[in-house]
C-alpha cells in the first residue's frame, strides 16, 4: 500500500514526488530505465525561462540537482521496473529489475510517463540509420557514441534545431535541416545559431527515400507545395549515414488507455491528451497527470505541473492544510502561466484550457 | 549524389533569420554613436519567448525585460559596459559584444562558442555571417572563460571593420 | 565513434572495460551501457534480419519503446538492446524474426 505512486521519474515524476514527500506523504516512484531523470539528461542546452525555471541551467544539471533531491526525501525509488497496468480499483501492476510480477494498491496514481517521437514513414524508413531525433540526442549525450557522421535532420522545430546543434558539437557534420512546411517550427535563435555555423535549412522539403543495402548511406529529397505534395524534378540525393526524424511529440499514455480514462484530441499539444482539471485529476477520481502525458510541452511546466499534482496529494491526504495548498498552488500556477506566454506558449495555454474537464 | 545539400535553401524569414533591417528596429540596438563608445552588447532576439537570464546577469543594469518576462530585451546603451556576462548566459545564444573602432581598420567581435577545440589565439579564420557564408578572413584575438560562463566561451575575432555588423561566427 | 572531449559533457570517468560478443565478433564495451552503445560504437548498426523480406533493422527509438533492436543476448530471444546493459562476455546474436523460446 502507498499513499502515492508515481509512474515515470522524469521532471514531472520527480518533482511531484519531492513536493509530497516533503509533506509527509509516502511516495513510491517507478521508473522502467535504470537512472530517474526521464529525458533531462539527454539535455545539454541551457534552459529558457527565468531564475525560478533555471534559466540558463543545462538540462542534465537540472536532472542531477532534482535527484539530490530525492535522495534527502523518504521516497521509495523502483527502477528498472515496468508498469504494465492499473486497475480500476487503484492496484498497480509492475514487472520489478529480478523478472518477477509484483502489485502494489494506490491511494493516490500519478501517470507522468511524457512523450513519445513521432515518426515520419517514408522508403527506406526502416534502415539502420534512421531514427528519431531523441534517439540520437541520447546516444550522443548519455552513452556518448556519436550515432553517426553525416546527418539530414527531418523537422525544424526546436528538438530538430537543436539536436542538430549538439551533432555538430558531438563532433558530426550535419547536411542539412528539412522541413515540410513554409516556414520554420521552431524558435528563431535556435535556427539562428544553426545558420550561422554552416547548417543549412531548407522549407518546403521532405524526404522521398532512405537509400543504402543494409544501412543508411544517402537520403533523396523532394520539394513540396503548399499542400505539401511533391513537386516532380526537385529531388536532390545526398550522402549521409543517419537520418534523424524530429517531426513532434505524442503524450506517452498506454496506461491511460488501459483505464479507459477519457481523451480529447488536441493537435497543438501532441495529439489524444487525457482530459484533467487544472489540479491535474483525470476523469478518474485520484489519478492525475503531469508533464508531457498531460499535453506536450516543456521540461519547466513538466517539473510545475507535477509539483502541482504533488501539492494537490499532499492536501487531500491531509498532510498540508486547505490554506497551504491554496498558496502553494496559486504561486505553482502562476509560474505556468508565464511559461504559457508567447506567441508559441499561447497555443499550448489554448490547448490546455480545451482539455478542462470540470 | 552530393556530399552537399544543392536544393533550394530558404530565404531568411523562412529560415528563422533575422535580417539586419529587422534588428535595428528593436528598441535597444545599438545606434551608430553607441558602438563609438567602445564594446558594446548587440542582443539578436526578437520572438516573445518567456526568458530572461540576461536583465538578471547585468550588474550594470544595462539589460531591460521586465513583466511579463516575454518582453523583448532592450539594451540600454549608455550602461553598458561591453563586460561579456550576458553572452555567456543567454540560452539562444544570440548575444553579441561589438567592439566596432577596435583600431582603424579592424573591429572586435565577442561571439558564444560552444565547440572544441578551441582555437588559439592569433589563428587565422574564415569569418562567416548569420547565413555560415564566409565574408572574410579575420583572427582570433581573445579566448574567454568567464567564472560561471558553464562551458558558454566567448570568443574576440578580429575583422575588416566593414564587417561589424554582419560578421557572427567563424571557421578553421 | 566514442565521443572524447566534448564541449560540454565531462569524459566519462571509472567506466570499467568489458568485452561482449556481437555475432561471434568481440566488442569493447563499458560497464553501464547498453548493448546498442557498445554496437554503435563499433560500427556495428544491423541488430536483426526480418523474417518474411530479409530487411536489415536496427535502433529507431533508442528507449526500448519501438523494439526494432531485439537480440538474442545470452540465449534469451527479444532482448531489447538499446537499454539491456552489458557484462563482461556477454553473447549477443542476431536473430531473423521473433527468436526461439523454447532453447
């Protein structure tokens, strides 16, 4: 029995179980990877924001700091343990590091499990050498093996800018940005900072084939148009050995799938987002979502939202008073409401309030 | 088959950059007279992103956002002191400090750099504009590691004055 | 390619040296990492053979969601190598399909 249990130690994750922990409340935070820290240590860049968001903080320094964290709290950490299920009557089943089927009854469930890649199918799509761009960031950032020499980046929102920025620090040579679009997705310093070192970026393109015998060894290119269907005689072969494909995010949300809770479809959050009021609750009575499963976002409104879905246990536990939990969470949503400004906040804030389910 | 992308690359605004014309209209770039005082910060930013670690970072007080933190940094030219913290802290990495009347001839460019190695002193580069096309040759004047900079180098290379306001980054 | 001297990644430090075998060939390898690091940086990015179209297949997602780099990995099948971590003498083989239970 725990009074909360936390699936996924990613921003959200941690920072849901360090703001209940620090109340009193017994948290349980399981992980299926063998460090906590979800997609932050594969972050090399400075962070946007302000001082209260860590601006101009490295994304694995973040990692490591929320882990510290954790280490001073009583939270029961389980790694390399896979959550295959949740029961409507809040039992949890997990597959534990030793092979064996274990359960566990909840009093209260965060599902924080954040995003999945999106992928781009096109000829060749299947070869070694293409995968996704968050795949590459942490073969070079976390087992430090460049993944390969040669890249064409597919998609020019800010993942593709800048993986595309850390190959080049890695060490690759980097072919080119293609993006299907008119324009570019992502914010303009990061297409700034790729121009400006010799990238290249090119709109209105996609990728027509993957070509090579057991591997990648060059990409075929086609322009589009505004519909975004091939425009014949722009195609254009060049040579690389990996193709990375940067085309979005989907929230992570099989076990929400699993207990039926209810979906909405929100294009510019992801795509089928579970429907949760701005406490976080689902349309399940004590189960809650935090982070990128509750609507893709960023690494700082995943570590609020998932202080706000800790605070909000923390309240109905008993353990902090209704007054507390008032000012904690007003400040909490404050702090989201200036990360959901901005021209490219704006959509995600609208998307949000499309999901409120009262 | 290239080893070279040969289709058609975007124009600017496309692409996410900025022009020359777009920067001067932010309030804050610096004016002609600004750049005579001597080093000074020229800030490349123009998108409503909520950030602002470089009004935090001035001690000089030179860098203006306030709320909402979405506002566009504005620089305050007789302030500034040209001191390199906001390049080091800026997470877009769009700061600049220009020294325009370095000498006669030559002005001094302070740019972020985040790669290894890095150069030497008195090496010679191939200069390259917002586009990574080279303009000129130039030379690297200054290598900088401020405390606190977390692996965001500075830079000084030295170019052709002609050059100031374009010349952003460099090759060897 | 190992990474060495990364602008802004530290070297890794203390990593022990282990040697696995991938397909009979032997492979450097460091404690901690997984199997498709080790694989990767040997050069090595075909993990698998499809069943039905003979098509070479190897790491997409790099976070055990995907399973395209499954291999056998010390006579168990469907091993999903970008996040199994080696030890020293481990024996990797590729398979063609879903791999054999029942050996």
């Amino acid at each position: 029995m725990s009074d909360f249990v936390i699936i996924g130690a990613g921003p959200a994750g941690i920072s849901a179980a360090n703001e209940s922990a620090r109340y009193g409340v017994k948290v349980t935070l399981i992980d299926e990877n063998n460090l906590p820290g979800g997609q932050l240590f594969t972050q090399t860049h400075k962070f946007f924001g302000s001082r209260e968001h860590r601006a101009g903080v490295r994304g694995f320094q973040i990692g490591y700091d929320l882990i510290e964290e954790i280490k001073k709290l009583n939270v029961d950490v389980l790694l390399n343990t896979i959550v295959y299920g949740i029961s409507a009557d809040m039992e949890v089943k997990y597959i534990t590091e030793g092979n064996s089927a274990k359960s566990i009854i909840a009093g209260n469930i965060l599902i924080s499990t954040g995003a999945l890649e999106k992928p781009v199918v096109f000829k060749g799509w299947t070869k070694p050498g293409v995968m996704g761009a968050g795949a590459a960031q942490t073969m070079m950032n976390v087992h430090r093996v460049l993944p390969g020499r040669k890249v064409l980046m597919i998609g020019s929102g800010n993942v593709g800018l800048i993986v595309a920025y850390q190959l080049k620090q890695a060490g690759a040579d980097v072919v080119g940005i293609i993006e299907a679009m008119p324009g570019i997705g992502g914010y303009k310093v990061h297409a700034s900072k790729v121009r400006r070192i010799g990238i290249p970026i090119l709109t209105s393109y996609t990728i027509k084939e993957a070509k090579g015998s057991t591997q990648v060894s060059s990409a075929v290119i086609v322009g589009v148009d505004k519909n975004l269907r091939e425009i014949p005689g722009t195609e254009d072969e060049v040579k690389c050995d990996l193709i990375c494909i940067a085309a979005g995010l989907k929230p992570f949300d099989e076990l929400c799938w699993l207990l039926n809770l209810k979906f909405k479809y929100i294009g510019e959050l992801g795509g089928f987002v579970p429907v949760h009021n701005d406490n976080l609750e689902t349309s399940m009575e004590n189960i809650y979502v935090a982070g990128d499963v509750a609507g893709v976002e960023e690494a700082s409104t995943a570590m609020e939202e998932g202080r706000l879905a800790g605070v909000t246990v923390a309240q109905k536990l008993g353990y902090i008073s209704d007054s507390q939990a008032g000012k904690l969470k007003g400040k909490i949503k404050n702090r989201l409401k200036y990360l959901r400004l901005g021209s490219f906040g704006r959509k995600r804030a609208e998307g949000k309030k499309k999901l409120t389910y009262k | 088959m290239r080893n070279k992308i040969k289709g058609k690359i975007s124009n600017d605004s496309d692409a996410g950059i900025i022009t020359l014309d777009e920067f001067k209209k932010i309030p804050g770039y610096p004016e002609d007279d600004d750049f005579s005082r001597g080093p000074i910060a020229v800030i490349e930013c123009d998108q409503d992103i909520p950030c602002n670690p470089c009004e935090e970072i001035c001690k000089y007080g030179a860098i203006k956002v306030g709320k909402p933190i979405t506002n566009l940094p504005v620089l305050n030219a007789e302030k500034c002191r040209g001191c390199l913290k906001c390049i080091t802290i800026c997470p877009g990495l769009c700061i600049f400090v220009v020294y325009r009347d370095y000498t006669d001839k030559t002005s001094l460019i302070y740019i972020p750099y985040e790669f290894s190695p890095l150069p030497e002193k008195n090496t010679c580069v191939d200069v390259l504009n917002r586009r990574g096309e080279k303009i000129c040759k130039g030379f690297i004047r200054k290598v900088i590691k401020l405390a606190g900079c977390n692996k965001t180098f500075v830079i000084g290379m030295e170019i052709p004055k002609r050059f100031y306001n374009t010349a952003r980054h460099f090759k060897f | 390619m190992r990474i060495k001297n990364h602008p802004i990644l530290e070297d890794l430090k203390n990593r022990k040296k282990v040697y696995i075998t991938v397909n009979g060939r032997k492979v450097e390898a460091y404690e901690g990492e997984p199997i498709a690091a080790a694989m990767y940086a040997a050069g090595i990015r075909v993990h698998r053979i499809t069943p039905k179209y003979n098509e070479p297949r190897g790491i997409f997602c790099n976070r055990g969601r995907c399973t395209d780099c499954i291999m056998k990995v010390d006579g168990k099948p469907n091993v999903r190598t970008c996040t199994a971590l080696v030890k020293n003498g481990m024996k990797v083989e590729s398979i063609k399909g879903m791999g054999d239970w029942s050996e």
